[in-house]
C-alpha cells in the first residue's frame, strides 16, 4: 500500500468546525516529526531569534547554558555569530546530576566562574546580567529556577560581582503548546528586569522582536506624531539605555508572544499596550493603523504607503495572473493570515505546510469560501515523511520548510531576523516573489 503524507482541505476543516480540528493538524495529538526544528538546527524557537539569542537581547548580558552536552550542541553556531563572542557559557549535567539533581547547587560557583573569567578579559566588560538557560531536562526534574536564580544572586552579594542580575531561560520542548511556551516566556524573563520610573508622555516601546524595525513606515507616523523617543530592545546599546524602557507612555506589541510581557509591564509598571498584528491585506493594515492613530491622537497619512504595497500586488498580479502558492510557517507572519490574504488578492494557494492551533480556525474557515481546495499538511505529522511533491502544482513557495518539501521550485524563505510590518511587509514580499520568479526565468 503506498503511504502518503495526511492533509485536509481548507473546507474539511471548516465543516469540522473549531473544535474538530483533525488531530493531524494539531501537535501534541501523536508521535512527532520534528521538520521544522531539525531545518533549523534548534528547538524551540529554532532559527532566528530562539530562546538563546533572545535571552541575550539584553544589552551587557552573558548566558550559562545548563544541560548535557547533546542540548547544548547547537549553540556553537551562534557562538561564531558577530557579536556573541564570550557570551555563552556552559555548565554541563551528567548522568548523576540527572538522577540527583545536584548541577544545581554548582550555578552559583559556575556563575562566579564566568565573572572571574570575563573580569581577566580586557575586550569585555562585566556583564549586568547572567541569564541561566535550561532545558528539558529540569522540566522532567520539577526545577524551580525562580528560586536558583534569587539563591546565585544572593551568593554574589558582599563580592565585587553585586548587583549582577541572573534570570532564567527555559528552553523547554515540552511547554510549546502549554500556557507559556518557551518565546512567550523569554520575553516576560527579559522585561521583568525593569523597574518604575517617571513616565515620559513622548517615549514609547516596541516589544515582540529581537531585531530593529528599519525600514517600516510606523516609525514615521510616530515621530510625524510627536513621539521623540522610540524604543527597541535590539537599539539599547547599553543596559542602562535599556532600562529606560520602563519611562514608556505606552508599549506597541508587533508579535502576539509579547502580549503576556506587554500584559505584565501594564500591570507592574503602568505601561499600557495596544497590539499591531503582523497582517498582509493592506485594508487590514490601515484598519490598524487608523485605530493607533486614535490612541496617539492623530491621523497618520498612509494613503502613499498603502498605494505602494497595492501597485507591488499589482504588478505581481498583471506578470502572473494565475500564480500559485505553497506556504509553510518558518515565515515572519501567520502561515493561514498570509494564506488568506494571497486568496484576496487572487492568487492561489495550493498548499499550506502549518500546525493549526485553534486560535487560527477563523482564517481557515474564511479561506475555505475563497479557495476550498487548499491542503493543509501538518508539519509535525510523522506522515510527513512521505510528501511527494510531484503532486503539487505550485509555483513558488513561502517559507524555509516549504522550500524544503518543494527543492525544484522557486522559494522565498521570508524569515530574516529584521521582521516585516505594516505596508512595507506586504510591499517587499511582493517585491521578493516578483524578483525570485523573474529570476527563475533566467
């Protein structure tokens, strides 16, 4: 019997309703094929900005990694990365300390260790924070981590090192689909670190990602608002400047995993929030646009940047009228909203490769008015194993892993560090698709 990959089109899952959704399509619901953490050579978090590098995102941060040495294997490519020299560390379990728990009572040692160690290294200066990177295995282990990190710190006091923070990382597998999966909790680890301060009424943060927003027009709307200071994680070059964070009048989330952290600092440090989706329908786009502007007290004028993104589909649309899509969801947006706003668009998606949590059924059930016939394949199903791609009929695809089930047809990764938003997302992922087809021609 030939053994194919499992999927349901876009208007099965809709009939199902929210709650049946397939149990292929969700994770957690049998044994897993890990595809999109072994492309990317990480779990969890994977490429990019995954628990390790986002827990040193922090300016003057150093991180000891506590683990056997097979978890701490991926790290040596992050540690040949600009700017991660003398910033990992490592403290490894063996098979007693997995029995007995005892690795924990060396952090604090292990930790002056690395002090002493950077203090005799004249091209670094002493951290202002040690973050303690765990995995699993102290899940499995029941490790209160809160209470390690308060006991290192307590051990530095009286000592020239005094006044070094040190905060967990939990770089656990098993909490993906739980209340506080691994990135939701590193970005409530990090803002955790800031105290009140006076509130500055022309300050504001954007949290939810590691790398500067460059390119995006929000930028220009806040400063064409009045707002002199626009903050950003990835800008602070020092600690200090970080700090400064706290002084928001109010927190921009351009990444749902930020809510928590956006929701703690509302109620620990009185920052208010209000949520800038990732989203491809330009309409969608100014719809939020025009509801930051109310809260800013403002009309920002998009009406030039809005007509630049809808001339790029444009363009797009009148070279490849009938142009089909294969998405997969190592991609900077939601695989199911981007699958959607190609539909609107025109276009057409043939293939989506996603996990679909119940959060995203709404997308779904809309696709499936628009392009019924759509696959939605699983990444995580062990079934994946047999995807055989002669039965696509794409003609590009979006997303590392698509290119990976796809290997013969153009690909747009679409998952750099800087992240898309707003018009310029829609915009340069246009611009990419058009420039990667044209260049296939050649």
């Amino acid at each position: 019997m030939k053994r194919e990959a499992v999927f349901y089109t876009a208007k099965d899952v809709a009939e199902r309703g929210k709650q049946g959704i397939p149990d292929e399509l969700l994770s957690g619901k049998s044994l897993v094929y890990s595809s999109p953490a072994t492309l990317a050579y990480n779990s969890p978090g994977a490429e990019g900005f995954g628990v390790k590098r986002a827990g040193l995102s922090v300016p003057e941060s150093v991180m000891l990694i506590v683990a056997p040495g097979c978890c701490g294997r991926n790290t040596s490519l992050i540690s040949n990365m600009p700017g991660y020299k003398n910033r990992f560390f490592y403290l490894e379990m063996n098979e007693a300390d997995l029995v007995t728990g005892r690795h924990l009572t060396k952090v604090p040692g292990a930790i002056k260790e690395v002090l002493e160690f950077l203090k005799g290294t004249a091209s670094h200066k002493l951290p202002k924070v040690v973050m303690i990177c765990i995995t699993c295995v102290d899940a499995l282990l029941g490790t209160d981590m809160e209470r390690v990190c308060r006991k290192a710190e307590d051990s530095l006091k009286d000592s020239e090192f005094e006044g070094t923070r040190v905060r967990p990382c939990y770089m656990y597998a098993l909490t993906r689909e739980g209340r506080r999966p691994p990135m939701v909790h590193v970005r409530q680890t990090i803002y955790s670190l800031l105290e009140p301060m006076e509130k500055d009424p022309k300050s504001v943060n954007i949290i939810g990602g590691f790398a500067p927003l460059e390119n995006t027009e929000l930028l220009k709307y806040l400063k064409n608002a009045g707002i002199e200071n626009i903050r950003q994680i990835s800008t602070c070059d020092t600690y200090e400047e970080f700090l400064c964070m706290a002084k928001a009048n109010f927190n921009i989330v351009i990444n749902p995993e930020a809510r928590a952290c956006a929701e703690d600092m509302h109620n620990r440090l009185s920052i208010p929030y209000i949520e800038l989706t990732r989203v491809y329908g330009t309409d969608k786009i100014a719809a939020q646009y025009k509801a930051l502007a109310n809260v800013v007290g403002t009309v920002f004028e998009d009406e030039e940047d809005k007509a630049e993104a809808d001339g790029a589909i444009a363009r797009l649309k009148a070279e490849y009228p009938d142009l089909t899509f294969n998405i997969g969801e190592c991609v900077n947006g939601n695989p199911f909203e981007l699958a959607l706003s190609l539909a609107r668009m025109g276009f057409k998606v043939e293939e989506i490769y996603a996990t679909l949590a119940p959060e995203n059924y709404v997308f779904v059930k809309k696709l499936a008015e628009l392009s019924p016939s759509t696959k939605l394949y699983c990444n995580m199903e062990p079934t994946m194993l047999y995807y055989d791609i002669s039965n696509s009929k794409a003609d590009i695809t979006i997303g590392k892993d698509a290119g990976f089930y796809c290997p013969d047809i153009p690909n747009v990764s679409w998952n750099q560090d800087t992240e898309p938003l707003g018009y310029q997302g829609v915009r340069d992922l246009m611009n990419r698709v058009y420039d990667s087809l044209k260049e296939d021609r050649k």
